[in-house]
C-alpha cells in the first residue's frame, strides 16, 4: 500500500521534536537541501526538525537506521537516487526500498557536474577523456561510497569513456569537495547544491554538466550531451521517507508540510542559487514518490547491469 498504515487522524502529532536523517556527510548535497527545507516544514508543523548526519556505506547505513526506527512520525529520511540504485550494488542490503518505508513525497531533482581540482591537466571533457585513459593507473576518482550519486555518475563516465579508474571513497562529497579544492583527489561527479559556489569562485575546473539542458546558475558550462558524451545523464532526485508502517494521517500531516516548504519563495530562491527547483506539488505526494520510486528501481537495475557493474 501507499501512505501509511491504519487510517485515522494524526491525534497530537506532531507534539516533539522530529529527526530528519541525512544519510551523508554535514556540508555536502543532500545535508544542504534537507536543511532548505527543514526549517519552512517545521514552522509548519509547529515543532523543531533536528537534522542528523548518519553517513555511511554510499548512504545506506542511513537509510538502514531510518528502515529500523518506530514508526511514529518522529525519525525521517532524506534520501536521494541511491535508494533506487543500492539494491543493484549490494548484496545484503540492510532494506527494501518498497518494502521498509512510506514514502512521503518528492522533493527536488540535482543536476549533477563534472568538475577536476584546478590544476587538474584536461582542459575539456573530451580531453579529461582522452587523458583519463593515457593514465587510467593514476588518476584518482572520488565518491562519497557505493550507492552515492557521485559513485553512480562515476560508474556512467567510466562506462561512456571505456575506462577503470582508481576510486576514492568519502563519507559524502562534502569532505569530498575539500579535498578537490585542496588537490588531494583528481576529479569526481557530483550536485550543484555542492559544486556551484567552488566552480563560481574557480576553486575548481568544471567540465559538464549531466542533464539534458545547461542550468542557468551556470550558464556557460556545456552539457554531456553537447560535448559528445550524451550516455552520461544524471539528476539526483530526492524523496522523504518515514518508516514502513507511520500512520498514513502523520504520513499525511509530513507530506502537506513538504508541499508548504517547496511553494516557500525563500526555498525557491536558494535552489534556483543551486542550479536546482522544487518538484512540482503533485509530486510532492506519496502516491508520485512510490510511483517514481518504483520505476527508478526498474531503470537502474538495468543501466547497471548493462554497465556490466557486480552487487557488492
Ligand atoms: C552527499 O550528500 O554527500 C551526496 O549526496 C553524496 C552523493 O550521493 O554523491
């Protein structure tokens, strides 16, 4: 089913603090739209949110914790497209995606960039191919884990350019970032929730970026597609979810409190910053997240499995 369990009012919910999970690293992509809309949602449900950082295992120790907690209202996640890639990377899976939770509603959907410490030689995305494979022995790639967005365009740019790199997995591409900017690691994959201030302020060499259309946050910056690579298309959608079994009125109560925040122009603002925008209402439902949910399982089972990529 869809949207809870029971039917039934929400009673006092909510009369507590309520916990948000962010399932990687303080500071990076999915800590920062979590706290976007934290803050309108709360003042909405008349309670504090308390977003928590549980990084780990490319974002599944999050999301195994959220899978095992009273499903009370109380304890939250925000997860983005590796809920709907893990099950393709892993073996045991501490949870099923459709089984273990209610699914509360889409939030937005993350372009993702292509971007190299600032010294980095390529100077263009055919070039960062070109040399990728002249050096395919020492050229660090980083992620933020298995299952992390930036683990899946990785494993995308890899397959497009016919090439196996030497991975350098973070907790979330927060720490990630840093140590790009500071020339530690050669290049990744990741969100403009992140990137965009860095490639902004030329902190970091930028080579593409990973959805159909360029982002008017940076505008100048090409796409895959324009720049030969059209396989290497990505945008990281995110979704709140409750533990299987909330009662569907609170599931409800989160979900209209979520359509609040995304029709928040101060929300609206701080994406646009980020290259990114707030799903439209529909989709900030139950119903269109499990629906998406399901179908995004169906798609990535079979992009990585075509990619020739093992369960771990
Ligand atoms: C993060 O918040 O660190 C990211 O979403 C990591 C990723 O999935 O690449």
């Amino acid at each position: 089913g869809t949207g809870g369990s029971d039917d039934g009012d929400a009673g006092n919910y909510p009369d507590d603090n309520i916990t948000f999970i962010v399932p990687f690293s303080a500071g990076g992509p999915t800590d920062t739209v979590t706290r976007m809309i934290a803050e309108p949602m709360a003042k909405e449900l008349g309670v504090k949110i308390v977003v928590q950082n549980k990084e780990g295992a490319g974002g599944t120790v999050g999301a195994g914790e959220v899978a095992r907690a009273k499903p009370d209202g109380y304890t939250v996640l925000m997860h983005h497209i590796g809920m709907s890639t893990a099950p393709a990377l892993y073996k045991n899976l501490p949870y099923k995606p459709l089984e273990d939770f209610e699914t509360i509603g889409l939030v937005t959907e993350v372009p993702m960039t292509i971007v190299a410490r600032k010294d980095f030689a390529p100077a263009t995305l055919p070039d960062l191919v070109t040399y990728v494979k002249a050096n395919a022995g020492k050229v660090t790639l980083a992620n933020a884990g298995i299952g992390a967005a930036s683990h899946l365009c990785g494993l995308l740019f890899q397959h497009a350019a016919g090439v196996k790199l030497q991975e350098v997995p973070y907790q979330g591409t927060g720490p990630a970032l840093t140590d790009l900017v500071g020339g530690q690691v050669d290049f990744m994959c990741d969100q403009t929730t992140n990137t965009t201030g860095q490639i902004t302020a030329g902190k970091v060499k930028a080579y593409a970026v990973t959805t159909p259309e360029r982002v008017k946050s940076l505008p100048d910056l090409k796409t895959t597609a324009e720049l030969g690579m059209p396989q290497l298309q990505v945008s990281v959608w995110h979704g709140l979810y409750a533990p299987k079994g909330t009662p569907k009125a609170i599931v409800e109560k989160l979900s209209n409190a979520l359509k609040k925040a995304l029709a928040n122009q101060a929300v609206i603002d701080q994406m646009a910053k980020l290259g990114t925008a707030p799903v439209p209402a529909d989709d900030a439902t139950p119903q269109a997240h499990r629906a998406y949910l399901e179908e995004q399982l169906t798609t990535w089972a079979k992009i990585i499995a075509d990619a020739g990529v093992k369960a771990t």
